[in-house]
C-alpha cells in the first residue's frame, strides 16, 4: 500500500508545516524501506517542483514555498487507499490531477498575489507535468536496486538561504536472506555484516557499509582486528527510525551545516509521519510550542507530544471496528494527559532527542546469546534511538522517558489525516500491540530489556510500583477475607497497639454505632427478621481502617516525593506525584493483558445466571443507592476529564475532539471483542520473548496478512459464539418452565447478556459481510430459490438491516442508558444488583 502516490502525498504533508520565520534546518527525510528504483526517481521529480516555486529573493521563496504546499496538502488530503493504494494499477484522472499538483497550481493561479508572477509559473508547471507523467507511468511496477547496498540523496533548494527546507531521501540496505536461518540482531550465520576499523569516524558510516558480507556457515571469517557490525540489527519499523536518525546526525556534522554556535549543541526535534499519515501545514506550530517553557525557553522535561490518527472516511458511527482509534484518543489519553502520561503511537509522534557523543556511531550492547565458550560478550551495533527489541518501539521508547523523569503532551487536534487500510486490519493491530506488551514486560522483568543510560539504571522504579500494587491487591483480598479491627502499621511495628487503640478504634465505635443507632430509628427499629447490626459495625470498622492506612500510606509517599524535589539534582528518583502517575500508566501498558480473562468472566458469569438459578442477599434500596453514585461518579470523571481537556484545547485553537456517545459504545465493543485476541497473543507474544532470550532473534519487524486474518477469524466467530449464546439462553428460559423464583433469578443475566450481545452485533455484522463480491445487478437477476441458497444475498440483506444509520443511532445509544438504567432495576430485582457491580468494574470505559 505504500507506493509512490503514498509517498508523494506523505511528503506534501510534511514539507507543508514548515514554520514560517523558522531559524533551525527544516529537514524532511523519505525512508523508503522497501528497497525500490522508481520511489527514488519519482522523489527527485517532488524536488525538482519544489525547486521550480518562484523565488523573487529574500524569504518570497519560503513564502511562495509554504503558500503552494498548503493549497497541494488541502487536495490531497482526504484521498483513500482505494483510489492510491497497492492494488491501483493506473490513477484516476482526477487523482492524478490532484495528487500530481496539477489542481493546485490551477487554484493558486487565481490569487491576486500568484496571478503577478505571470510566465514565471511556468517552469513550476512544467516540473509539475513532470511528476505528473511519472506518476501516471507504471503505477506500483517497481524495480528493486541493488540489495546489499544503501541508497541517499541529498536536496537542498538552489539559493540554499533562501529556506530553511533540506530534503533527504534513504533506502538502507536491504540484502536477501535465508528463510532457513533465524533472523537475529546480532552477526551470525545468513547475516550480513560489515567491519568497523578502530578510531573509525562517523563520516565513514556510508562508505563501510558498502562492503558489506554474508556470514557463510563453516567458513569463519577471523578478524582480531576490525569489528563486525550487523548490517540490519533490526528489521521493522524501529530500525528504520534509526538508520535514518544515524544519516541526519552525519549531515548535521558536515562543515557546511554546521552553525558555528550553541545551537550545533542543542537538542532537536524528531517527528514521524508513518506513509499512510499526512501532516497538515499547522502541525508543527501546535506541537513545537509544547517543547517550551511560557518564558520561551525550552523545557528539557518534555519528551514527546502525540496527535491522534484521525481517518477521514470512517466517521465515529461508522467505525466498527474503532479503525479511529477512539478509545484511546478521545478517552485514554485526554485522561493520562493529567499527568503527562500519554505514550507515543509512532505516527504523529514528535521527540525531542537531547545531545548525544556524535564522534562515534556506534554503541556496545550485551549479546543476546552466548559465544560457544558459554561466555556472555558484548557486541558492537549501530547507534540505537528507539528500542528494536519488540513490536511495540513506540511504547517501549515512552517507557524510556517516563523512567527518566519527562512527561508527554497530548494535541487533540486533526493535525495528521490517515488513509485508512480495511477496518478490519485494526484487529491484527490489537494482536500485534498485545504481543508487543507482553514481550516487553517480560523482558523488564527478566532484566533483558534493551534500555540504555539513565532509563536502564532506574528500572528498579518499576519494581517500586509493581510491589505497590501487588500490596494493594494483597490488602484488598485481605479486606473481604480476613475479619480484623486492626491495621498493617500496628502488625509492622511503625504504630503501637494503644496507641492505635486511643486515636482510632476507640473514637471511631461509639461513632458508627451512633449511625446504626439512627439508622435503626429511621427505619422504625428492629424487627423479628432484623440481623445484628454489630457485624455491620465491625464490617464499616474494618473498611474505615483499612481506608485509613491507605491515606497514611498515600501521605507518606507524597512527604517522601516531595521532600527528593531537594536531592534532585544528584538523585534521579520521583520528585512529583504526577511522575507516579506516569509510571502507574506505563506499568498498564505492560500489563494489562493480565486482565484479558474478564471479558470471558463477564460473559460466562452471565450465561450461568441466566442458566441456573442463584440467590444473592442484599438491601435492595441501599445497593441501588451504590450504584447510582458509583455510575455517575464513573461518568462524571470521564465527562468531566473530556470537558475539561476540550476547553483547554479551544483555548489554543478553535479545533477540538469532543469525547461522544459513540466512544464509549466503542469502548465497550472492545472490551468484549478483544478478549480472545489478547488470549491468543499472551501464547505467540511468551513464544517471541522466548526466541528472543534464548536465540537473539530479530522480534521487532511483523508481518501484517497473516497476524490480521488470524484475530479476523477469532473476533468473527467469537461475536458470532456470543450472538447465538444468547439467543439460546432466551429459549432455554422458556423452553425449561421455570418456577416463578427461578424465572426472577435467570431473566435478569438473559437480559443483560442480550445487551451484551446487542454490543458485538454491528462488528460480528461486519465480518462476516465485508467483502461481499455480489453486486445489486446480480442479486436483481436471482430467483427466489437463488437467493435463498445464495450466502451473498444473505450478507447483502443482514448488512442493509443492521449497518445502517437508524440502526446504528438506536444501538449507540442503548448500552449507555442500560449502564444508567442497571442500577434502577435493582430495585425492581435485587438479581441485577451482582450483574451492575460487575458491570462498573469490569466492563468498557471505566473498566
């Protein structure tokens, strides 16, 4: 899918946010992984219009540059895969006039300012015809270039003061290998390696790559000299990045780049804009004032800022497969923004990469296997910016910088517009995300995680929150089922046992029996089928103690964090609450795939009530007055944290994404679908930590047609297992004449398994009818014994009842007034009250 048309209007998104007035180098860079003769070739024709954009002296040429770029950005930055992508043999005319230039270049002339320039535009729209003949020419033909050898090239504008602009094109090496042999990051068999000299300089990167080789089985090549450095250490995306960040550093460096003052010292900035994603012209200008303190000066705290994906094509409605992303964008991250906790996507991503020692390119890393002597050596690779060793490099590399005390902030801006692939390749997404978390939780809790510096020297941070949370959850367990007065401070020893008896538990019985007491008049006193409220009272004791130690906990934590705010300067510990929370938030993107099991719980726990009769004992009236509190205090953090977000937001631009009825809809559709996803990737994601321990293979790279086809196949037949389910249970309820208590006790799970299954019916919908190849025309001609026996029409039919827009409407708005309305039929049937407290902790937006 990503071919020159991609390539072309990926680059027109990137050019176009050059800043006006900008006093840095503006470098964009093509990375063109795919090793192919005519993306190069059709790159230097992008160049050369840019080259031809009229240049009249002084900064008209950036002007004219950036005015011409946004009009380009504005006509191609809706276009779908579809009319571009890898299956398109020949563009549309229309296409091609658009993404060639050619309707931009027709707009623009009609501006007072560009009509002045006359017969000056013509050299730009000749260079435009250009482009435009090599586009309409063998749309996706490639032919590959040499395998083993890198390609670069270089563009600066003719007056090179007339901008700021450099582009850079890189195609690094792409070499055959053996599919026999395990792809690993270090030199071994079937790799291909090249050799470093000592005191070797940067500047001979390019050059000593170039003779580069393959390790041949039983032929050695002894070399006690040189060092041999592995040509691709890693293979996917982080490689890449990588490779490219390596080129820039060399450019940086030459003489003729240099500045000649502080600022060849400072840090820069690094945007990635994946091929399917086009930057808009205010991209940079929305995100580079993040880097900064409200003085001006540059805050070297702040580690990245992240922008949503936004797919024009797929409104929120529509998206049934949330392809948007919008659980996380428009939920996730406005909350964690709180504390600066948001975790880079890849995409859209923008890194602030501090100095480095730039007279060498190279680093020393442990070797992932040992040597035949059973000794663990270290190894020489090529410099490494992000992390290669998992699928997931952008999370691994925010974990990095959440280790090391910096925060992120998050654009809710359209700043970046996507073509989406088919909705469905977003579940092979989830697959490859999950299996990346688990590889990378298992490698930092085997200490084998490819961090470096300061970020590898404060893991133990991790352990900190880790012990903090499995202490909680100890409490809490010990809390339902152990029967005590006392707290854990008196068990350690920090409390003694008067002490604690004359400050807490003697003022605070006389209390709660005071409110039993007046409880107890309210309702008009006791009754022969009263229970003894003393249990109670020790049941409200015992919470409130328990309550109480968590406070002193919590109070010692921040007297603690706030006091290291002292020692910071020779102490890289948390020095701020809100750093906690950063590591609280990466600690759940490790493991949350711990939890997959619940969506399996709240599924089965449901379809034993509405099997088998149960019997829960419960005030009616005081477990629904819980979980009506409990609901809105639940949607009032969410609404409130949007509302929130959103006018700071407008305050910056009039643009902002409201968080609507249709995300958490989704959020819950999520919750059901990606359950057996997550279960199946807890099995390959151990099977890949495994490889990558034990054989140093290359784990970071995926290949997305099979991993998308096999979790398609798991949603589709796991919604389908959920539709029928429930379905059966209704008949099962009627079929089995209940008596009257048993029916009060099975209907409510019948219910709400229903409203289960109402949540997963548009995607299992989906799946099961996207591409239907049984056009109108065809199902017009069919018999009615045709159609019957035809599963196109079938699919044709379920596809026009269900996904439509009344339909739609209707559902989106069901499951949130279900969650409002659970905790009233509680009143109706104390059955649903075991059901809604499940619901409110396990399951979609508050979960």
């Amino acid at each position: 899918d990503e071919g020159k048309g991609t390539m072309i209007r990926n680059t027109i998104g990137m050019v176009s946010g050059l800043p006006p007035m900008c006093k840095c180098r503006f470098i964009v860079c093509n990375n063109e992984e795919g090793h192919r003769l005519e993306m190069m070739t059709c790159w230097d024709k992008f160049c050369a219009v840019l080259a031809a954009i009229p240049n009249l002296g002084g900064l008209t040429y950036e002007e004219n540059l950036r005015q011409f770029l946004t009009v380009w950005c504005e006509e191609t930055r809706e276009m779908r895969l579809d009319s571009m992508g890898a299956k398109v043999r020949k563009l549309d005319d229309k296409i091609l006039a658009r993404l060639s230039g050619k309707t931009a270049i027709a707009k623009i002339r009609k501006d007072v300012k560009w009509a002045r320039f006359g017969n000056s535009l013509d050299r730009l729209e000749a260079a435009i015809d250009v482009l435009k003949a090599d586009l309409d020419t063998d749309y996706n033909k490639f032919t590959p270039m040499i395998p083993e050898r890198d390609y670069v090239k270089d563009w600066m504008p003719p007056d090179p003061n007339s901008t700021s602009l450099r582009m850079h094109f890189t195609s690094r090496a792409k070499p055959r290998e053996d599919p026999r042999n395990i792809m690993v990051q270090h030199v071994a068999v079937g790799t291909w390696y090249y050799k470093v000299p000592p005191n070797a300089t940067p500047q001979q990167w390019l050059s000593l790559r170039r003779n580069c080789q393959e390790m041949i089985y039983s032929q050695p090549d002894v070399d006690e000299i040189n060092v041999k450095v592995p040509l691709r250490s890693s293979h996917g995306k982080a490689g890449g990045l990588n490779f490219v960040d390596n080129y820039i550093t060399i450019v940086n460096d030459r003489p003729e780049n240099s500045y000649g003052t502080e600022q060849d010292n400072q840090p820069s900035l690094y945007a990635i804009a994946d091929a399917r994603h086009q930057f808009q012209p205010d991209f940079f200008i929305s995100c580079v004032p993040c880097f900064f303190h409200e003085n001006g000066e540059l805050n070297h705290r702040v580690g990245f800022t992240q922008a949503p994906q936004h797919y024009p094509e797929y409104q929120d409605k529509f998206d049934y497969l949330d392809n948007n992303n919008a659980q996380f964008f428009r939920l996730n991250a406005m909350i964690r923004n709180c504390c600066g906790g948001v975790s880079s996507c890849g995409t859209n991503g923008m890194w602030q990469l501090h100095p480095r020692d730039d007279t060498t390119i190279w680093q020393r890393r442990l070797k992932r296997v040992r040597d035949r002597d059973s000794r663990l050596r270290t190894e020489q690779i090529e410099r490494e910016q992000f992390h290669t060793s998992c699928k997931i490099e952008d999370t691994a590399s925010s974990l990095d910088r959440v280790l090391v005390g910096e925060y992120s902030h998050f654009v809710n801006r359209k700043l970046s517009f996507g073509m989406s692939k088919s909705p469905e390749g977003f579940l092979g997404a989830q697959q490859r995300w999950v299996e990346g978390a688990i590889t990378l939780c298992l490698q930092w809790v085997t200490q084998n995680a490819d961090a470096h510096g300061q970020a590898k020297r404060n893991g133990p941070l991790l352990w900190c929150v880790i012990l903090g949370f499995t202490f909680y959850l100890i409490a809490l367990l010990r809390l339902v089922t152990v029967q005590y007065t006392s707290s854990i401070l008196v068990m350690l020893g920090f409390l003694s046992e008067e002490k604690f008896d004359e400050f807490i538990r003697l003022p605070l019985r006389p209390l709660i029996h005071g409110v039993y007491t007046w409880l107890m008049t309210v309702r008009g006193g006791h009754s022969p089928n009263s229970y003894s409220y003393k249990v109670y009272e020790d049941m409200t004791l015992q919470f409130m103690i328990w309550l109480g130690t968590c406070m002193v906990c919590f109070t010692a934590l921040w007297v603690f964090t706030t006091m290291c705010k002292c020692c910071r300067r020779w102490l890289t510990f948390p020095n701020e609450m809100k750093w906690w929370g950063r590591l609280l938030i990466s600690f759940d993107n490790l493991t949350y795939w711990i939890w997959f099991w619940t969506s399996f719980f709240w599924i089965g726990f449901n379809m034993y009530l509405a099997i088998w009769p149960a019997k829960f004992h419960f005030n009616n009236l005081a477990m629904m007055s819980f979980l009506l509190v409990a609901t809105f205090l639940n949607y009032a953090l969410i609404i409130a944290n949007s509302f929130r977000f959103s006018i700071m937001e407008s305050m910056d631009a009039n643009e902002i994404a409201f968080l609507s009825m249709d995300n958490i809809w989704r959020a819950n559709q999520l919750f059901f679908m990606v359950g057996p996803i997550q279960g199946f990737s807890v099995i390959t994601g151990t099977k890949n930590f495994i490889n990558y321990l034990l054989y140093g293979q290359d784990i970071g790279g995926w290949s997305g047609g099979d991993l998308t086809q096999i979790s398609i196949a798991i949603v589709k037949y796991w919604t389908t297992m959920i539709v029928i389910a429930a379905t059966c249970c209704w008949i099962y309820l009627f079929a089995s004449n209940p008596t009257v208590d048993e029916y009060q006790s099975r209907r409510p799970g019948c219910i709400i398994f229903t409203f289960i299954a109402m949540d997963v019916l548009h995607p299992c919908i989906y799946l099961w009818t996207v591409g239907n190849k049984v056009s109108k025309e065809e199902m017009a001609k069919m018999t009615c014994y045709q159609k019957l026996t035809s599963s196109g029409w079938w699919k044709s039919k379920m596809a026009t009842f269900i996904l439509n827009e009344q339909v739609t409407n209707i559902f989106r708005f069901v499951n949130p007034a279900y969650m409002f309305c659970l905790p009233l039929l509680v009143f109706y049937n104390s059955y649903f009250g075991v059901s809604g407290g499940f619901a409110l902790v396990a399951v979609g937006a508050g979960h």
